[in-house]
C-alpha cells in the first residue's frame, strides 16, 4: 500500500479565520495514490516544503519536491527559487523582497510517460514520454507566466484509437507560453511547434495561439503546414503516398463571444502524382461557420481549383434554424464549371482507402454492424439542392444544367430529382428514396434513373483519349436500383 514518513512543523493560532503555517520534509511511497489521475505505476516522492496559507493567499518560501520511479530515475522535480505569495482568488502573484529573477519556480520533467496521461476520447491510447521538458514560474506585476525556456520535446510519440495504429514514432517539439493577467485574462501559445517522424524528417509545423478575457470571451488561432508525401509513413495518412511532392498550408480561427464563428482555410500546392509524375491541381478550400445567439447556424464552405489556369469551383451553403429536438436545413451545392479529372484527382489523394495499405491491413477486420435505432439523419429535416452548369472532362466531354433536390423529413430522405444534358439532345435523369423502417435492416433504398441520346462514344474518348472507344453510338437507358443495410453507409455500399 501507500506510506508516507514526514517530519513536520504546524503553527496554528488562535481566532476565528487563522494563517496555517506549515514546515515539512517528507518521503513517500505511492504505488496507488496518483492511479485515479496518472498510471506511472509504482513511485517514491521525497521533499521539503515551508509555507502559510492565510485564507486565499498562499505565502511559498521553500519547494525541493521529487518523484521517481522504483529505479530511482527522476520523472517530475518542483523547485521553489524564491520566496513569493499567490493569490488564489485574484490568480495574482508577488515575489518577496528585492528580486533578482522573475523566475519563482521551476518544474522539471524527464521520461514522463504520455499513457499516463488520461484522455478523454474513448478508445484511445496515448504512447511515448517526455524526453526534455522544462516549465518556469515567472511573476511580472499583475502578469503570471508559465513558459518553457526551451524546447519542450517528446519523443516516439503514438496514437491508437480502438486498437488501430493512428500515429507512430513522432517527435514533437514546443516552447508553450501559458500567462494570467489576474482574472481578467489568459493567453496560450505554443509557439513554433514541429513534428517529425523518427528519421527526423520533418511532417508539420504549427503554431496555436488562444485568449480569454471578459471583454471578448475565447478566441484561437491555428497556423499550420503540412508536408504531404511525409505524412504517408503515418498510418492516419496512408493515402498520401500516391504523391511524391506537394505541401498543404493554412490556418483556423475561432471567436467564442455573444457570436460564435469559425473560420478555416486550406491550400494544397505542388502536389505530384506518384505513378504517373503528374502535377496536380492548386486547391483552395475555405469554411466558415456563423452561430448566433438564438441557435441559427450559417455555413459556407467553397472549393477552388487551379491547373493551368483551367479552373474549377464549388461552393455549398446551409442554413441550420432550430426546430424542435433538431435543425431544419437549407442548402445548396452551386457551381458554375468543374472539371471533373481534376476534381477526382485531388479528392484521391485524401480519400484514399487506407485498409488497402499494408499498414493497415491487419486492422482492417471489420466487426459485426449494429444496426441504427434511429436514423442517420435523425435531428435534421428540410431539403439541399445542387446546381453545377457545367461539368466537362477534357475538351470533348461536358455534362451542363446539373441540378438536384433532395428533401429530408423524419422518415425518409427522397432525391426529388437529379438532371443533367448531354450535348444538344442526351438527357440524364435519376430519382430515389431512402426509407427508415424497424429490424436487422432499417435502411431501404429504391429509385429509377434514364439515360436518352446518350453519345457513349464521346464517354470513352474522353475517359482515356490514348485507346479507341470501347463502345460507340447513341443509347438510350433506362433503369433501376435497390439497397438495403443496417446503416446508411452499409446500404449505399
């Protein structure tokens, strides 16, 4: 079990609301105590501490604390550099005497496991240590800093979520800035962060910045790149190794005050296909999400591509209102050209099936589906619709006057209408409906699509302009298409 051996000194005097002074050195044996908050399994701590606490206010004069494991190798130090007072109620600090440093305090950490830690997200399994990690305590008149006078650096850093390798062998380096200006305000940075993997090569950088303060609430930014053909040893981006060169940059902001907004950017640049050494398309792809007070969400989130100056563009807007228990929806998908080669290329390269790497080919045994109780869509109703004039493949095969309605209702979710032209007389036109029932399958899709005047000819010349066109003339199709699932995506598989 857990002991404790301490010699202590207690001065205690009387009155209603009495300062409580405190002199002590201790030496403790802790194989449990810490195992609700940190599981660093079985630990010794030694130390010796002097302070008074009057009410709120905390008088500090001296903090030597160690722990250790059952080794005697050093996991966490906390030393006090000088005396000083801290206000627990005003978080405000005052260093005693005539100061020579800022610097109160300093916390030092060495192979501090990361599966210690505990983690919110269920499933999930934190893997790695703190390799070099270094925290002062500084006092600046109404300012309190906590800052890492150097890198604070962890090594072989790992992710698992439900059994899955998600992240392996990272190294991530930081100098964190935490500063409290009383009540008033707070402010987080981490400063340049950089990770790489174990070769030393480099997969990201990012900087992250958050302040609170009464006037203006929360507000955060995030500045990130991302080197993408790097990022291809990480499991979680195994589909990134179809390219060899290309970097995605960009950057997040969030404002939490009466209004809540979020706004992200992302360019992906220089991206090169692996098999074929192709250069792939600019893309620019933007969000921006409005709440207000009353519960209404606006959102927007539009899509830029550039190859060559051929370019493309979608734009989807939604309106979420509060009804009920739910939101109703109004959105529309708009564009005026997409050039489909382009769209699909750089869609592959995030989309990607990663059980088709060998990486995760181990984890790719699915469990057994259970299927929804609900349906997927269960807090929404209302419709979106779509609106593309032109989508072209190459010069010589182009789709105009794509239009779409999809209504959602308690129930079921029924595509109204899907339409598109071909050239001067093909007509393209689809509808379905998705049902939500009760048993082992809940989910039935049904619809029916027509294809007239159809030009396959042009199809397969546009497809692969190298090859004579496996099928040529004009046809016209007519037909349809049933599903059924225990979830939505399983029926649509």
């Amino acid at each position: 079990g857990d002991s404790l051996t301490a010699q202590a000194k207690v001065t205690l005097p009387a009155g209603p609301d009495p300062s409580v002074t405190i002199v002590a050195s201790y030496k403790t044996d802790m194989p449990t105590l810490l195992a609700p908050v940190l599981k660093l399994g079985p630990i010794q701590s030694t130390g010796e501490i002097d302070f008074t606490l009057e009410g709120k206010k905390i008088e500090l004069r001296r903090l030597a604390a160690r722990i250790h494991d059952d080794h005697g190798f050093d996991m966490f130090q906390a030393t006090a550099l000088r005396p000083f007072t801290f206000n627990l109620a005003t978080r405000q600090a005052a260093i005693i005497g005539i100061p020579d440093s800022k610097m109160v305090l300093r916390l030092d950490f060495a192979r501090l496991p990361l599966a210690a830690l505990p983690l919110s997200l269920p499933g999930a399994k934190l893997g790695g240590f703190v390799a070099e990690g270094e925290l002062g305590l500084e006092v600046d008149g109404d300012k309190v800093r906590v800052r890492a006078p150097h890198p604070f650096i962890l090594n072989n850093v790992s992710l698992q979520q439900n059994g899955r390798q998600v992240l392996t062998g990272l190294r991530v380096e930081a100098q964190p800035l935490l500063e409290l200006t009383g009540n008033t305000s707070a402010r987080f940075e981490t400063g340049t962060m950089v990770v790489m993997d174990g070769n030393g090569a480099m997969l990201a950088g990012l900087n992250a910045e958050a302040a609170r303060s009464t006037d203006s609430g929360l507000t955060g930014s995030l500045n990130f790149t991302l080197e993408v053909p790097a990022l291809a040893t990480q499991p979680i981006f195994a589909g990134t190794r179809a390219v060899s060169a290309g970097r995605a940059s960009g950057e997040v902001r969030v404002a939490l005050g009466s209004a809540r907004q979020v706004e992200a950017r992302l360019t992906v640049n220089g991206l090169v296909a692996s098999a074929s050494n192709e250069i792939l398309p600019v893309a620019n792809i933007s969000f921006r999400a409005v709440a207000q007070p009353d519960g209404k969400i606006a959102v927007q989130a539009p899509l830029l591509l550039d190859r060559a100056g051929v370019r493309s563009d979608l734009g989807l807007a939604v309106d979420l209102s509060p009804a009920g228990r739910g939101y109703l929806l109004d959105g529309k998908l708009t564009g005026q050209q997409v050039e489909l080669t382009d769209a699909l290329a750089v869609l592959g390269v995030f989309m990607a099936s990663a059980a088709e790497t060998p990486l995760m080919a181990e984890a790719a045994v699915q469990p057994s589906v259970v299927a929804d109780a609900k349906p997927a869509w269960s807090r929404l109703t209302g419709r979106l619709a779509l609106e593309v004039k032109s989508v072209m493949r190459g010069a010589d095969w182009a789709m105009s006057g794509l239009t779409g309605l999809v209504v959602i209702e308690p129930a079921d979710i029924t595509l109204q209408k899907l339409e598109a032209n071909f050239g001067e007389k093909g007509r393209f036109a689809a509808k379905g409906l998705v049902s939500f029932t009760r048993g082992p399958q809940p989910y039935d899709l049904a619809g029916d699509f027509s294809l007239t005047e159809f030009d396959a000819g042009k199809l397969f010349t546009a497809l692969d302009p190298a090859k004579p066109a496996t099928i040529e003339g004009m046809f016209t199709v007519a037909g349809r298409f049933t599903g059924n699932g225990e979830t939505l995506g399983r029926t649509l598989e």
